[in-house]
C-alpha cells in the first residue's frame, strides 16, 4: 500500500497500546481517502473517518471492493440515489456541475441540500469555488448549506466526505438507505383492512405528520411529488389518524416514507399494517423492490425494519460548514 492508492479500499492494522504484553492492534477496513503529513485517513462505510499515523501503521494492503449484499434486491448506488430523489422533489432545482442544487423553502434536508453523485462537482470546476457558489446559492434563499453525501457502496463519496471535512464542514445528520424484495413485505400478516390509502394527503394526515407543524404550498408540493404516489391512513379517535405513511412506486422500486404512529397506539401492529397495505399496492403497479430510509440513531424504527428484511444499502450523510 502506497499513497497512490488513496481512493482505494483498503486494510490497515496499526499498533494502539505499546509494551510487551500489553501491546493492542486495531484493524481498520475502509477508503483511504488521504494520506498527508504522516496521517492516514480511512474513511469507513458508516462515514465514520479514522486517523491512523505513520508510527502506528504495522500493515495495510488493498483489498477487493466490499463483496455484494446477500439480502435484498440487486441496486447500484446511482440508481438508488437518483430514485430516492425523484421520491422527494424540491420545490426548485439548478444544476451546478454534475451536482443539483435544491431548495425547498427549509422542509427537510433532503429538498434543501446539494445532490452530489460523484466525488466532486465535476465539469472542470474546482471544489472550493462549488462551495462557495452552494454558501451563496443557498445564503440567497435565507437556508443553511447543505451537502449530501454517501458511503458504503461502490461508487459512493468517501473522498468528498474527507474533502468537505478538511474544509471545516461536519455530517450533521446521518441515516441509512435500507432495500428489501417487496412481495415478502406484502405477504405479511397485518390488519390492512383498516388502512386507507390515497392519492393525495388531506388536513388530517398532514396533522399526523411530525415534520412540519404549519404545512405550506412548499411541503404539498415535496409530499405529492414523484411517479406514482400514495398516501396511507389508520383512521383513530376524534378524526385525528392512529398512523400514517407514504409510499412512491417508481418503476421496480417502491418508496416507504413518513410512517408515523400516534404514541398512543404504538405496538398494535399499525406501521406494519401501513406498510404492508402500501406494498401491496406497489406490487399491483408492477414494483417488485423496496427502500426506505431511516436515521443511524434511530434505534427503535431501525429495529423495526431490519425484522421487516431491510437490509443497509449503503449510508447517506448531510454535509454543512462550521
């Protein structure tokens, strides 16, 4: 391992803890995204970067990309990341290199942050000056400057994670993509008799919706974006909804997003019964995948999917400046 082979996956051990019997190696599998003044930094496929010094390293070699999923439908990241975004369209939208621009008056970071696809911005423009059109782009429309990233899969950002981090920008948020085969989800036993499917929202499900609290023209136009779109409803107690979520068919794959259960209800079985209602109704448009994503601390409705067969794709990371 040399440092022409920053870019690469590679292996690294290095020594931690010096002294005899005491001595402790530690393995780091990851992109060695730079190598510079006697440091190493590998990037792992959470995001997470790991400095090793010089003085520590013992071994590192290159090693194979990480072998393909045995769970789940057979995805590249490109094409996940470009149906992720079709499911989630921004209220405006430009072109900066091979990036895009998004902004959609602040209703989540997804609608209001820099697509990137490749490791720079491409089109012979320098990454410093994109950053600096990104600050101004979105300083214009009175919204923080956020880039999206990824890690973990072939093709996706290590590099431009340890690039906006040398420039002082951190991952505020991180969150995984999940996939599944979606007939199996469809196939599951659940009370979808309840649920009430859509095509578009109404005042109700809106208010079920934790994402925004005074929903505007804005929010309407991100909620019914996409090819094909559908809205579910457990109707409750006093109108208000006992669970709701959202589903966007696009081709193969079938979008799962905003299933959310009101506190009261929770453990009846509700967020299977909205997913499995909406699944089913893929199926019938031809899907024959699903994906969703879902927040690396949010232990609890991580748990949830991984017993529903959604297995991590890959990891996604909004980038913003200190």
């Amino acid at each position: 391992m040399t440092r022409a082979d920053v870019g690469k996956r590679v292996s690294v051990r290095q020594l931690t803890e010096n002294g005899g019997p005491a001595e402790k190696f530690t393995d780091t599998v990851g992109v060695l995204t730079s190598w510079d003044d006697g440091v190493l930094l590998i990037t792992r496929r959470t995001g997470e970067s790991v400095r090793v010094p010089e003085s520590s390293l013992v071994a590192g070699k290159v090693v194979p990309p990480a072998p393909a999923r045995r769970r789940g439908p057979s995805a590249t990241y490109r094409e996940l990341a470009l149906v992720g975004a079709r499911a989630w369209q921004p209220v405006e939208s430009e072109p900066l290199g091979a990036w895009r621009l998004r902004a959609s008056a602040g209703f989540t970071r997804r609608a209001n942050s820099v697509l990137s696809l490749g490791d720079g911005p491409g089109a012979g423009l320098p990454l410093d000056e994109a950053l600096e059109r990104v600050r101004r782009w979105y300083g214009e429309r009175g919204l923080p400057p956020y880039v999206q990233t990824a890690t973990g899969a072939e093709g996706t950002q290590e590099t431009l994670c340890a690039d906006l981090e040398k420039r002082g920008w951190s991952a505020e948020v991180s969150a995984e993509m999940r996939i599944a085969a979606l007939a199996p989800l469809g196939d599951r036993d659940a009370d979808v008799e309840r649920v009430r499917l859509d095509r578009t929202c109404d005042e109700a499900w809106l208010g079920r919706y934790q994402r925004s609290e005074a929903p505007g023209p804005h929010v309407l136009h991100v909620l019914n974006s996409g090819p094909s779109v559908w809205f579910a409803t457990v109707p409750g107690e006093a109108g208000a909804p006992a669970a709701i979520g959202r589903c966007v068919v696009d081709g193969r794959w079938a979008g799962f997003m905003a299933v959310e259960v009101d506190p009261a209800h929770r453990r009846r079985g509700l967020a299977t019964a909205v997913m499995t209602a909406l699944a089913r109704r893929a199926l019938e448009e031809g899907a024959s995948a699903a994906w969703l994503q879902v927040e690396s601390r949010n232990d609890g409705a991580r748990a949830l999917y991984e017993g529903m067969g959604f297995a991590v794709h890959h990891h996604y990371h909004h980038y913003r400046p200190a």
